[in-house]
C-alpha cells in the first residue's frame, strides 16, 4: 500500500509555507467518529433533536480515542506557548487531552454548530465529559450570544461558575424580536479559579470567492440563460444540504398552501429547491429524502401546467459557480433551518445580490443563528407553517424599494463582518491581555472535573 504521509502541503501556490498535519485513521474509525456517533448522537442533540439520538457507549470510546490521537499530534507540532485553534464538536475532547500532554499551550475553540440549551444538552450521557473537556480551554467562541449562554448555563450544572464579565448584545445583534436574540452576553466566566474567555463570532464570508464566481468565464452567459428562462416569473431560491434540520419538507408544505391561497401566482412563481445529498453511508436521511421527493411529486401533480412546474428540484450537489448564478438572478431566498448554527447559505445569496446591483429579499427562519446579525432579512418561524406562507408572500410581493433599503443593509452587514474580520477578531480575542489572575494563583480545573473515562485509554487502544 501507499505510506502514509503525516506532512503535506496544503495549497503550494497560495500558501507556499503552509503544510498540515495528518491523523492516521482506519476506515473503520472514520465511520464510526464521523459517519455514525457524531451524525447519530452528537447531530441530531444539538440541533434540539435529541429523540433522534442514538448513544452507544462502544461509539464514545471510539469518539476518545480519534480525540486523543488530534491532540497527540497537535502537542507533537504545536511550538512552545502557541496558540491552539479547535474547530466544533467533533474534536470536543481534544481540549482535555492537549492541557494534560502540553500545559503551556494557549487553547482556543470555536463551536460551528448549534448550541443548544441546558435541558437540551444534558441529555448527552457524556456532558460532564465534554464540557469538563471545553472549560480546559482559554477562549470560546460560538456565533451568537444565544448559543454563548446556553453553554454557560451547560456549564453551571457542571461545575461551581462565577460570571465574571458581561457585555451588551445591541447595536450588532438582535436583542428583541427574534427567537435567538439576547440584550447582554457573557464576555468571561472563573471556574475552580480559572478564567475562560467567551465571545460571540459569527463566521463571516469570502467575498473575494463569490466575486470570483461571478466574474468567472460563462457566468454571465449562464445568468442570460437563466433570465430567458425563467423570464415573467418570481423566482424563489432555496439552496440546502438533505437534512432534518433543514426544514425542507415544512418548506414544500408552505408552498403548497401559498398557491392554494393565492391563485393568481399560478404559473407566475416558481421554487427552484437544491438538496445537497448526504454521504451514501448516512442511511439516517434515506427516509427524509422520500418524504420530501413525494412532497414535490405532490404540489406538481397539483398545480403544474403546460409551460410551468411549480416547484423544481435538483437532488444533486451543484458547482459553486452555478449556484452564485442563481443566487443572482432568485428574487426571493427561503431559507428555513428548524435550527441552524449560523447558515452561509443567506450571506452568500446577499454578497452575490449585492454584487450586482440587485434587490432580491431574504426571508429567513429566526432559529438560524445569522438571523441575529443579518438585520434586513424578513424572519420567519419555520415551526409555523401558516408564518412561514404569511412571511415568503410578503417577500414576494415587497416593493422595490423597501426590498432595496432592506439588501442595502444586509450587504453592508456581510461585507464589514467578512471572514477575514471574523478570523482577526476571533484571534485578537484570544490574544487579548489576560485578566489579573486569581488570588490563589490556581491555573488548572481540579481532577475531579476532568472525566476519568477519557484517561482511562491504554497505550493499547491508542495503538
């Protein structure tokens, strides 16, 4: 077979000194980390779909064991006092593991996905665990202030907490109004002595990828094409991965009631819907994908007429390239996540918007975690099917100038907080001065705290 390299360059021409860091798994483990525990157990909790977990104990050992090897190798390359950068939930213990091995390290952690509330979290058998994992860290980072509290009250029902720093939410986020809004936020936490920095960092955007796209070669002959075809109807864009949690499914449903309420958009809208389908070894979505394809078959066999199909479905992935086009040319965006981290998908649509000078409408559910910082979107409750036919019609049939006034603030939003902003302010976070330490001069949690199930690995089990 082919050695294994553990260095390798990532992107020579763009970044010539860059080289990463490889972790040797088997197969066997990959699916077992990734495919099923994380997608069966992890996924579906945080999303608030905790009845659609499945926790094996046999899985959580694997789970550990992938951790420590990130962190071995981490603490093998890591320099003296570097700074540490962990992304999400499927590297939870890593923090754990790199504070014993490497106690000169600064770590920091961002959570990408959701995080839920503590009724919610405290379903995991293993949440002493992974937050005794998490407050090893220095700094962390969740998009919103929601999803900050809703970890500091996690960790409360772990460990004695004291908040030490708080800061106003406004002018940048929502506070009132919206499902995930909050008016003030936890900036840092002391927890057995030791001070954790926390913040709220919603993942910005490459506008220089988008841009690109659409100034790449056949993007505007794509564009024409595309405003031939659909020349005369209000074009409605729905761009998602085959997900539960995506609210594709209570979107066809709203759909369908839109034209039954309103006859005279027949043969005058159209839902162009992208679903991105899951890896084949995630059968979990095999069920979903049905309902949904019956679903389409449904409002299609209902409405369509000769020279116009209500809903048209791509089940495919589809090249970025193409999709930007669309998101340029759509006049409406759903986007309707039961529950979402953050969503790219909404900023992406207000960049390519933006970029060419048009005034589409975002209407948006209130539990994707972007709804708290896009101000200008209309935001929907995808929970409610009845909010969720009121807000796209009102979407469609905004004035000019209002959906203008509207885009004109979301690009505003989404070119200022790009992702190079994002990524800036997330390390100045972390690099910040510390506070006074504690009188005690205590630095780490004590071992009770740590689980004794993620030492408890033999060199064996490692192996």
């Amino acid at each position: 077979g082919i050695p294994f390299e553990t260095h390798t360059e990532v992107d020579r021409e763009r970044y010539p000194d860059l080289l990463a860091a490889r972790v040797a798994l088997t197969k066997d483990e990959v699916d077992t980390f990734y495919k099923r525990f994380s997608k069966e157990a992890f996924w579906p909790t945080l999303h608030t779909f905790w009845e659609r977990a499945i926790f094996r104990e046999e899985d959580w050992i694997v789970f550990m064991k992938v951790n420590r090897l990130f962190a071995e190798r981490t603490a093998a390359e890591a320099a003296e006092g570097a700074v540490v950068w962990i992304h999400d939930y499927n590297l939870w213990m890593v923090p754990a593991y790199l504070r014993e091995l490497r106690p000169d390290l600064k770590i920091a952690f961002f959570h990408h996905t959701y995080f839920p509330s503590a009724d919610v979290f405290n379903v995991l058998p293993w949440r002493r665990e992974i937050i005794g994992s998490l407050l090893q860290c220095d700094y962390i980072g969740f998009h919103i202030p929601r999803q900050v509290e809703n970890f500091v009250d996690v960790a409360r029902g772990v460990a004695p907490l004291k908040v030490l720093e708080t800061k106003a939410c406004a002018p940048r986020y929502l506070t009132y109004g919206c499902a995930v809004g909050l008016d003030e936020v936890t900036t840092q936490i002391e927890v057995h002595g030791r001070r954790i920095g926390l913040g709220a960092h919603p993942v910005g955007l490459d506008i220089g990828r988008v841009k690109s796209a659409l100034d790449a070669p056949g993007a505007a002959a794509r564009m024409a094409a595309l405003r031939r075809d659909l020349s005369g109807t209000r074009v409605i864009l729905s761009v998602e991965r085959l997900d539960y949690t995506k609210g594709t499914l209570e979107k066809l449903i709203a759909f369908e009631r839109l034209l039954e309420e309103h006859p005279e958009l027949h043969g005058k809208v159209s839902l162009l819907a992208v679903c991105v389908p899951a890896a084949k070894e995630m059968t979990v979505y095999d069920e979903l994908q049905t309902r949904i394809e019956q679903a389409v078959g449904k409002v299609n066999g209902r409405f369509a007429r000769v020279g116009w199909t209500p809903v048209q479905f791509f089940f495919r992935p589809l090249p970025f390239e193409e999709v930007v086009s669309w998101y340029a040319m759509a006049d409406v965006m759903w986007i309707t996540p039961l529950r979402d981290g953050l969503n790219l998908v909404a900023k992406e649509y207000v960049a390519a918007q933006g970029l060419t000078g048009g005034h589409g409408v975002l209407v948006l559910s209130e539990f994707a975690g972007a709804a708290a910082e896009l101000h200008g979107a209309v935001l929907t409750n995808p929970h409610d099917i009845h909010d969720l036919t009121a807000k796209l019609y009102f979407g469609i049939a905004m004035n000019r100038a209002e959906a203008e006034s509207r885009l004109r603030e979301l690009y505003d939003v989404v070119c200022h907080n790009d992702v190079q902003r994002w990524g800036q302010e997330f390390l100045d976070a972390v690099n910040a001065p510390p506070p006074l330490a504690p009188e005690d001069g205590t630095t780490v949690l004590p071992a009770d705290l740590l689980a004794e199930q993620p030492n408890a690995l033999t060199a064996k089990d490692a192996a």
